[in-house]
C-alpha cells in the first residue's frame, strides 16, 4: 500500500482535477480464468528485460533506522546516511519507524480481505464518471491505452473534507478504523521524516514544515494477480511520483519493487514491516 504526502493546493478545484480514468477489466477477474496468453492490451513487447540473474553483485537500497535518527546523541552518521540516501537515491527503507506491528499487519491483512471481497460488493467502491478515485486502474486515457496488469484503490485521505462520501466513510469495518489509525500514524510519521531532512540540509524544519503543512494526503492500494505471461506483462508502468513523498508498505515480501539507479533496475529486498520512502518530485524541486 502507497501513502503519499502532497504539496498544498490552491483549492479543491485543484484536486479535483488530479485525473480521470476510463473503466477496464478487473484483472483479478482475468487470473482467475484458464489462459496461457495475455490480453493484447497488457503485452508490453519493448519494455526493459526482467532481472533473472543473480542480482548480489547490484547495490542495496539503503535501510535507515529512525530510532537512530531519534535519538539524543551527538553521532550523526545516521542522518548522514539519509542524506546521501536521499542524494543518491531517492529512495530508502525505514526501519524501526515507530509504527506498531500489530497496527501493520491488521492493515495488511484488512487490504487483502478488501480485494477478495465477491465483485458487486467490490462494485460500490468503483470510480465513479472517470473519477481517479476508487477501484480501476490510473489514468487511463483511450480505449487503445496499454494496461498494466494489476488493480489498484486508490483515495484521497486528508483533509478529511476533501474525502468521497462514497469510499473512505463506507469503508467496511474494521478496515475503515484501521486505516484511520493508519493514516493519523503516517502523517506523523511523514512529518518527522521531513524534519530529519531539513536537519540533514541544514534547513529549519519549520521552513520544511510551511513546504507541506497544508499539503493532503492519498492512498494506493495496488493488487497484482497472477500472470501467465509474466515476461510480456508489467504490475505497475515505470514512474516518477510528483509528490512530496511517498510511504510504500508491501503486504508481503515478494521482491516485484524496483528502483532505476545509473541505467539499472536495482530489486528491493523488502525487510519485514519496514517502509520504502520514495522522495518524490515535489520535495526534490522544493530542495
């Protein structure tokens, strides 16, 4: 599941238009039916080869422990590492972050008995006249569009007025609590992130802070079904996020993340219940 920190927008106007989308197949729909071949429309034949060899020789995304960050000592080899993380990578792996396990992993399970709901339940959280918001895909433009191969739901979480009366309020419990608490934990946990940022740039936080405070934030929830030809398809097209930053928990710990890095598409090696911390367009252009 994808957390993402926005810059502040002018008015709702603006939110408003994020994107719309046209309907397409539910690919849950698709695994579940006997095919050895893929639709046309999620072959992808130009994209770049998938990694299969053996990947230790490739570098590591940095892991931070923010507990170090935390801490009231005079070592800043920790924040060091941030910066040259944040630099070099644009990417990291949080650990020890301060979100409770036992909150991850009812949302992880929550997330998953969402997708598995029978599809005219899933139906009531459709996006609605091309709305971006909802079940579907992202940003789906024409009927020829390629598609990728996997569903998403994707909301907009706070301000709580900017929410859809007809998605985060009818979320089914306990999930909706859960996401709740989920969402509170990440704008904290996003502030402190930005913070230690400014400190690693020598910047007041307060400056960082006034960047973002009135910013909002969203959730992606992405489901990759099962492919038959896994070698022609892709989960989620290759991206760059255009905002501040962008808090990416996996509800397991299959390697499918990658992170292009001087030419090379670079594995994640998710660690049990850590985040991976996307800085995202908004921030790098803001710094």
């Amino acid at each position: 599941m994808i957390y993402d920190l926005l810059k502040a927008m002018d008015n709702q106007e603006q939110l408003l238009n994020l994107g719309r989308s046209l309907a397409v197949p539910w690919v849950q729909d698709l695994a579940k039916e006997t095919m050895t071949t893929i639709p046309p429309r999620y072959v992808r034949p130009h994209q770049d080869p998938p990694l299969i060899s053996n990947t230790s020789s490739l570098p590591q995304l940095p892991v931070i422990d923010m507990q170090t960050l935390l801490s009231n000592n005079d070592d800043f080899s920790e924040l060091d590492k941030l910066h040259l993380a944040s630099q070099e990578w644009g990417f990291f792996q949080l650990i020890n972050h301060g979100v409770s396990s036992s909150l991850l992993e009812t949302v992880k399970s929550g997330i998953q008995e969402f997708f598995e709901l029978p599809m005219e339940e899933k139906k009531k959280y459709w996006q609605q006249g091309g709305d971006v918001e909802g079940f579907g895909q992202a940003f789906v433009v024409s009927e020829e569009q390629k598609l990728d191969w996997g569903d998403l739901f994707y909301m907009v979480t706070l301000p709580t007025y900017l929410r859809k009366p007809h998605l985060f309020p009818k979320l089914p419990l306990p999930l909706r609590d859960n996401l709740e608490a989920y969402s509170a934990e990440l704008k904290a946990l996003a502030v402190k992130i930005l913070d230690l940022m400014a400190k690693a740039l020598r910047m007041e936080a307060r400056e960082m802070r006034e960047l973002f405070e009135e910013g909002w934030q969203g959730m992606r929830m992405n489901y990759y079904s099962p492919c038959p030809q896994p070698e022609l398809a892709i989960g989620l097209n290759p991206h760059s996020d255009p905002v501040a930053l962008t808090i990416l928990l996996q509800i397991n710990e299959v390697e499918g993340l990658q992170i292009r890095k001087n030419g090379m598409w670079i594995p994640v090696k998710p660690l049990p219940n850590a985040f991976v911390v996307n800085i995202g367009d908004a921030l790098e252009v803001s710094t």
